[in-house]
C-alpha cells in the first residue's frame, strides 16, 4: 500500500503574484489542513506514506522552503521521495508566470530529461533528503525515456503511469494498476530497468478509468477499491493525494468535503493494515511483477453519490464567501 503525497509549490499561486511565504502557506500549509494537519493524522493511526517533493521552485527561491519541506516531513518520520515540475526552471521570483521552461517532462528530450533529474535531485538531497530512489512526474508528464533516464541515474522506482490522465506517456495500458519492470528496449534503456508502479485507477463507468486521487474518489469508493484489491490479492495499491488537496484552490478555506475523505481514508487503511500495509519506498518491499490485476468495476449508484458530494464540494468550498459592507 503506497499512500503518496505530491509535495509542491502550486504554480497558480505564483502566478497570482504571492511571494515566497505566501506561496508556502497557500501550497503546503493552507487553512490548518496541509502538511503538519496530514502528518499529525498519519501518526495519530500509525500509517506510513511517500512525500513526492519538487525542489525546483529552490531555483528561484531559494533552498530554505523545500528544505523546510523535508525538514517538516523526515521529523514526522515519513520518506521524502523525487518530484518535478520543470517549468520552475526559468521562473522568477514576482513574475507571476511570464518566464518558465516548458511545463512537461516528456516535452524534452532524453538528455535533457536526465540533466533536468540530476538538478532536481543535487537540490533535494542539498535540502536535507535522503539520495532519491524513487519519482514521480508532474501532472505525470513521464514517458519511456524517463524511465530509462531514472534507470540510468540509479533510481529502483517510478510512479508516474497514471491511465486516466491523458499526460501520462509511458506506454502502459491504461488499465495497468500492477508494478511491472521497465527499461532493457530502446536506444537509451538500462539492462537492469525500473519498477513502474502505477497509479491505482478505478472504473467509474464502464470503459472509462479514475484516479484513485483523494479528490477524485468518494469515501465509498475508496473504501470499495480497497476491498476489491485486497480480495483480489493484488501486488499494490497506489493512491495520490497533494499537500494542498485539503483546502480550496485559493489556498485559504478547508474543504470539508476531503477533510472528511482524508480522515475516513486513514481510518481504512488503519483497519486493513494486516491486509494492505502502508510502506515506503525505501523500505526496499518485495513486490509481485507483472500481474494482471484489474481495476474495481463500475457501479452507477456509487458514481452518482460521488458526482452529487463533488459538486456539493464546489458549491460550498470553491465558492467566494460573500463580502459584507
């Protein structure tokens, strides 16, 4: 059971011209919901989950708030694993976006992508983390030479196939839930691979897959993937969550909505702990290859009470708060 956290400055909010710090608090700790509230939860049910952090913002801001971030996760005890967002690479402090690189890792080409993950990891670890063995794409923007790229560079695994987002360019099939090694085809493929260990996805309708993403699923069906993949025998469960996915998009109000799913997620895995243990990466787990497992199946009852608590979720937590005059 991995349980991973996409750490990162949201670029929305550079954007919309915050500073430094006000991009911290609205990225990492927005409305008392973000990283110490998550980290204080996952101690408080004994769980143990992936913190995938992007260093690149250190390019423009410095390297003092990702090493806050590695600081804040190591000292909960959580790991802190490779994340990145290359289009920070150009940006400039108060540009509100006018100056970035290309936004996707897969727009870039197999030696760029390899300079692009050295920076990216020389960054991390000078920020306090432990040498990365494992990554995951922005937006999952990966393809087939970011594997052999991570190969190359030593890393043992990958987490960016994701089949229900269109990004992911890693030629997997979209259904692919199980790890399976990669690399040892192509100009630049290492001998030894990598361990791709996708995204768990869910059917919601018949023919068209889900990210199992914390603002993606319903309690109901978080806790019915569970019990499918735990029935089923699969080799792992990989579920996405974000620093700021507990908060509005601005930054500033808790959405109660996933406060809710958060809390009913750890109370799960607390639960199924003898049947799906949450692990790290570098708890080096033995995992089952090449497996076919297959996604939970659609359930029209279950989508629709999904669709009508999301669009409760946008009516209430995304809309302004009406001003007083």
């Amino acid at each position: 059971m991995f349980l991973t956290v996409d750490t990162e400055f949201a670029w929305r909010h550079h954007v919309a011209g915050l500073d430094c710090e006000g991009i911290y608090a609205r990225s990492l700790e927005p409305a008392g919901v973000g990283l110490g509230y998550q980290l204080a939860k996952l101690a408080r049910h004994d769980l143990k989950a992936c913190f995938f952090v992007d260093p690149m913002p250190a390019i423009t801001f410095g390297l003092a708030p990702v090493r806050r971030m590695v600081e804040t996760i190591l000292e909960a005890g959580q790991e802190v694993q490779l994340h990145l967002h290359p289009n920070w690479t150009t940006a400039r402090a108060g540009d509100r976006g006018v100056a970035h690189d290309r936004f996707e890792l897969f727009d870039y080409a197999y030696d760029e992508q390899v300079a692009l993950l050295v920076r990216a990891t020389e960054l991390l670890v000078d920020a306090g983390a432990p040498k990365p063995i494992a990554f995951r794409a922005g937006s999952y923007a990966a393809n087939d030479d970011t594997l052999a790229a991570l190969a190359s560079l030593g890393f043992a695994y990958d987490s960016s196939h994701n089949g229900s987002d269109g990004l992911s360019r890693i030629s997997l099939p979209a259904r692919q839930i199980a790890p399976v090694r990669r690399g040892g085809k192509g100009a630049h493929s290492e001998p030894a691979g990598i361990i791709e260990v996708p995204v768990t996805v869910i059917e919601d309708v018949r023919g068209r897959v889900r990210t199992f993403q914390l603002c993606a699923l319903s309690a109901g069906e978080s806790y019915d993937a569970l019990e499918h993949a735990a029935a089923s025998g699969h080799a792992a469960v990989t579920i996405v969550s974000h620093g700021f996915e507990l908060a509005n998009r601005r930054g500033t109000r808790a959405n109660a909505v996933h406060v809710r799913r958060f809390q009913a997620l750890c109370d799960m895995l607390a639960e199924m702990r003898d049947v799906l243990p949450t692990t790290h990466f570098a708890d080096g787990p033995t995992l089952a290859l090449d497996r076919d497992d297959t996604p939970l199946g659609p359930d029209p009852l279950r989508t629709r009470w999904r669709q009508a608590e999301q669009l409760w979720s946008n009516w209430i937590s995304e809309r302004p708060r009406s001003r007083r005059h």
